[in-house]
C-alpha cells in the first residue's frame, strides 16, 4: 500500500502502543532497484534493529533514509511505497522503490585561482574530475573532486589554499543541476630550515638522506619519503618530520626532524628445523647505531649438526645508508659438502651501491679452507676479487608475490700471483620466477648455474666451498642435502671401494612448481627438479618429483613436501621440511 500521510499517522501510532511479551526483531525488504542504487539505500538504512525503541525510529526514518540515499545518487523524485506486517515472532518490512529520472548535469563552474591556476598538476585533475555536462549528478564524485583539490592543494605546497565557493544548485522540476566550486590556492609556499639534533646524526650523513632542501617548493609526499628513509635506517626507535606551517608568516615552512635514539643492541634467538641442515639455533647480536656517523654491527652465531657457523659484519655508509655501504666481516663455518669435510676461515669487504632496482656489490675476501676427505686432507688459501648484480621486483607480498622476478649474478676470480693456491675464475647465476596466471593458480620457477674455471692448478685442490653441490629443499628434492656432485672412487685398506661425492666444477638446475591456493594462507604443491653439479662431460642428470602442502606465514612458507627420485629404480620417498620464501 502507499503510505498517505493519514497512512503514515496511524502506522506511527501503530509502532507507538507496545505489544506484552519478549521483544520482536524486524526484518526489511528493498525491492525495484539494484546495483549501486541498492547499495546505497542499504548503507544509509543499516542494519536490522533488534530494540523496540530502535524499531520504531527505524520504520518511521525508513522513508528519509531512502530518499536521501537515492538523491545523493542524482535521483530527486524517487517514488517509494512502504508496507510493514507486524507478525509474530518477527516484523516484515517491505519498501519498493522507483528510482524515477535522474537530475543530470547542466553546467560545471570550476576555477583554480592563484598560484595554482599555471600548475600542471591541477591542470590534469580539473580536465578529469569524474563528472561532465550531462551526466547523472553524482554528489559522492563531487565530494571526492573537492577533497582532491584540497589534498593535491597541500601536497604540492598551496598550505593557505581554500575553497571560497562551493554549490551544488538542483532544478528538480527540470531536471537539472548545476556545478560550481573556485578553489584559491595562494602562494605555492617553499621549504624553510630544516631543523635536526645533529648529536644524534651527523650533518653530512643527515644531508645524503634529504628528500628535498631548503629553498625547494614544498611537497607533502617529498617530506613522507624523508621520514620513511630516516625510519628504514633502523637508527631511530622514532621518526617524526613535522612541517611548521604556523611558524611560516613569509613563503618559507620551517621543517623539524624530531629523532629518538633506538635501543643500543638488539638480541634475537632463533629455533628451528629443516631436513638439510637438522635442528638449528641462532643467536643475533645487532647494534644498530654504533656512532652518530651511521655505522652499525651485526653478531650471528648459528648452530646445527651439519653447519655450525658464526659471522661478524661492520657496516659503514659510504654516503646514503640505504644505498651506499661498505661492510667489513669476519667469517668461521664448518660444512658438510657431500662426503667432505670442511672449515673456513674468512676475512673480507663488500661496497654495495643501489640504483632503482638494482644492486650492485664489489668485494674482496680472504679465504682460508681446510678439509678432509677418507683420510685426505688439504689446506689451501685464496685471495678472492669478486663482484655482483642482482634485481628483484614484486608484485604483492615479498614472501608470497603474486608476480615476481629475481635474478642474482657473481663472479670471482684469484691468481697465484696474489697469493692464491689456485688461479680460478668462478660464476654463478640465479633466477627466480613467480606468476598467477588465473587467481589461486600459481607457478615457480628458478634456474641455478654455475661454473669454475681453473687456470692453473689441480681440480682436486678446488676448495668444497668454491665447488658445487646438489641435492636438498632448495635444489633437487628427493636427493639429501649436497649429496650430488662429480664423484671419486677409493679402495679403502680392507680391499673394498666405495664411492664418494666431491662435487663439481659445473652447476645446471632447474624447477617448475603448481601451487594451489585452497585459502589465503594454506596451500597445495606439485613440483619436479632437474639438474646436476658435475665436471667436463660428466653430466648426469637427476630428477626430482613430489607434492607438498605449505602454510603462507609472514616470514615465508612452512613447507612440508614428499618427494622422490625419478632417476633411481626402485626410488623412496623423502620428507621435505622447510621455512622460508621461494622468492
């Protein structure tokens, strides 16, 4: 029935005398529209009450409600029709709406005064604001247009702008609207001094960081990138960059850098497992500000049956701490390459520059390697020139991208003129690639390569560490940890031989992997590995075939696979436990 306004009056009276007994819910219709027309009219009128009180305000503001949804929508002569059953245990409340003719736009009135008027940027914006004549008048598009001069007012430096006319004019007989807004930008106000405690950061470091100077036109989002790269340094427990817009009588904003020292050290302790390596137990020892001159150590102590290691790495910025260091380490580890075992010993220094997306790394680093091998054992020394290109770019989460493309490229070289024991050139190249063709749906793929190159000197005498080795979580599943590589035959002194794995001067791997995404966070996997560490015309290669299931967690994924030998005749199955990013 349609509520006349005698209808309406008894239907208030109606809800107004209270019924005896628990209290009745209310459940509502909305019918004759749909779309974004719908959605509205749900938003404005909310949720189902569940008092009484709040049901009664709800059936009588129902009408208002929906009216003033529809016209924020540009339709001002809506016809609604309201029809509530009071039924017991439940009321029904139904509204049918015809939209009617929308109220459409006749005449736009937008003008940028000031300083703004010759600036490119609000020249874009007002040449797409999302309505034009004839469009249905959208109040929410026109709303959003405003703020969008505001906002775009004060990132770009107008601080004194202001809206001085605002107004849209409805002709709802004839079905028209008409626009006007004038925005006064002012001056385009300038960077003032920028104000810092140059106790906690020294000046020149401080300067390499500027986003901007003093001088330049101010930029919101210039001073956003100064406190993100202050932040990213790890120097401060607290960033703050504060405009002073009330301290700006003339056309320069003052800038203060408000910084909190961070905590001198930083301890981590970490506990895991994976099949490669066992159990492991780290300790972490970070300081991340040594000096106000931006250096920084980090302390690792990590522990498991198979590599027992622990590092030492001084960093100093050379410019840009972000972009620019120089890393000073020292370096002991033990490690079990296939049947060798290994101790290193290794002093070194790193200069890693960025640029966009790329990283570019130049080192030099002593090594020291001792090793035993069914009663052989060797001891050589290397002087190590080396340097390195890497990429990576992402779309997505960087533990779980739903596109990804990583490449990693190193090369290193010594001679026995600088006191290396072998003169040796060695190159390695890593790729990893990720996509989602189709929601759900996603494929991994990496190719790992690798080559030594010994001019002078011994294959045997190629330290484990220089030479490669495959089998594991991260290279050819269903093959133990390193447990592939160019292999020696010795006869032992009982008169029996037996075959032991010392790796390769040449390394070829590939993997494709399907993974589907039952949730969010739990996931499914099919994959096969292919490859070999091998020398000259040795190439023999293995493949690697299982499933899995993995858990997506914010430090990278739980991976739990089974996984066998293709290449083996009678192959058994080895489980995989893993955590980390393929990525």
């Amino acid at each position: 029935m349609r509520c006349t306004a005698l209808g309406c009056g008894l239907l208030i009276l109606l809800l107004m005398s209270s019924a005896a007994g628990a209290a009745t819910t209310l459940k509502f219709s909305v019918v004759g529209i749909e779309g974004e027309q719908k959605k509205n009219v749900l938003a404005y009128l909310g949720a189902a009450p569940e008092s009484d009180e709040n049901r009664r305000n709800f059936v009588v503001s129902a009408r208002d409600k929906v009216e003033s949804a529809l016209q924020a929508l540009g339709y001002y002569q809506p016809e609604i029709e309201i029809d509530l059953q009071r039924t017991e245990p439940q009321w029904r409340l139904s509204i049918v709406v015809n939209a009617g003719e929308p109220v459409r736009v006749r005449d736009i009135n937008i003008q940028i005064l000031g300083a703004a008027a010759n600036d490119d940027n609000f020249t874009r914006l007002t040449s797409d604001t999302g309505f034009s004549s004839g469009d249905v008048l959208h109040h929410g598009r026109f709303e959003s247009f405003r703020e969008n001069v505001l906002s775009l007012g004060q990132r770009r430096g107008y601080l004194r702008g202001e809206i001085v006319a605002s107004r849209i004019e409805v002709q709802v007989e004839a079905g028209t609207a008409d626009i006007m807004l004038w925005y006064d930008s002012g001056p385009r106000l300038l960077f003032g001094e920028i104000i810092v405690d140059n106790t906690l950061i020294d000046s020149d470091l401080f300067d390499s960081m500027l986003t901007f100077q003093p001088g330049d036109y101010f930029d919101q989002v210039r001073l956003q990138e100064l406190q993100s790269r202050l932040q990213r340094t790890h120097y401060f427990s607290s960033v703050i960059v504060l405009p002073q817009r009330k301290r700006s009588p003339g056309d320069r904003v003052p800038v203060v850098v408000n910084l909190q020292r961070a905590k001198r050290h930083s301890f981590d302790v970490g506990v895991g497992y994976s099949t490669d390596t066992e159990e492991r137990m780290s300790l972490t020892w970070r300081t991340p500000r040594i000096n106000r001159h931006g250096h920084s150590q980090q302390t690792r102590l990590e522990y498991s049956p198979i590599n027992p290691s622990g590092r030492f790495t001084y960093s100093i910025p050379v410019s840009d701490p972000l972009t620019d260091v120089v890393q000073l380490w020292a370096r002991v580890e033990e490690n079990e390459f296939g049947d060798i075992d290994s101790r290193q010993n290794e002093l070194g220094i790193k200069r890693e520059t960025k640029n966009r997306n790329w990283i570019y790394g130049y080192s030099l680093r002593e090594l020291n390697e001792s090793w035993d091998i069914a009663g052989y054992s060797a001891s050589n020394d290397y002087l190590l020139f080396g340097g390195s290109v890497s990429r990576r770019t992402h779309r997505g989460s960087i533990v779980d991208p739903e596109w990804g493309f990583s490449q990693l490229y190193t090369v290193e070289a010594t001679a026995d003129q600088l006191g290396s024991d072998l003169d040796l050139l060695r190159f390695t190249a890593a790729l990893r690639y990720v996509m989602t063709p189709v929601p759900r749906n996603r494929l991994v793929t990496r190719l790992d390569l690798g080559r030594v190159k010994i001019a002078n000197g011994d294959r045997r005498d190629l330290a484990p560490s220089l030479a490669f080795f495959a089998g594991g979580s991260q290279s050819i599943r269903g093959y133990a940890y390193q447990s592939l590589g160019d292999e020696l035959t010795v006869v032992e002194p009982n008169g029996e031989t037996k075959t032991l794995v010392v790796g390769g001067d040449r390394l070829v791997i590939g993997s494709l992997e399907y993974q589907y995404y039952f949730t969010d966070t739990w996931r499914g996997a099919l994959f096969v590995d292919a490859g070999d560490a091998f020398d000259r015309g040795e190439f023999d290669a293995k493949v690697g075939a299982g499933f899995g299931v993995h858990y997506v967690t914010p430090v990278g994924a739980v991976r739990v696979e089974l996984a066998n030998s293709v290449s083996e005749d009678d192959p058994s199955w080895r489980l995989v436990f893993a955590i980390g990013a393929e990525f």
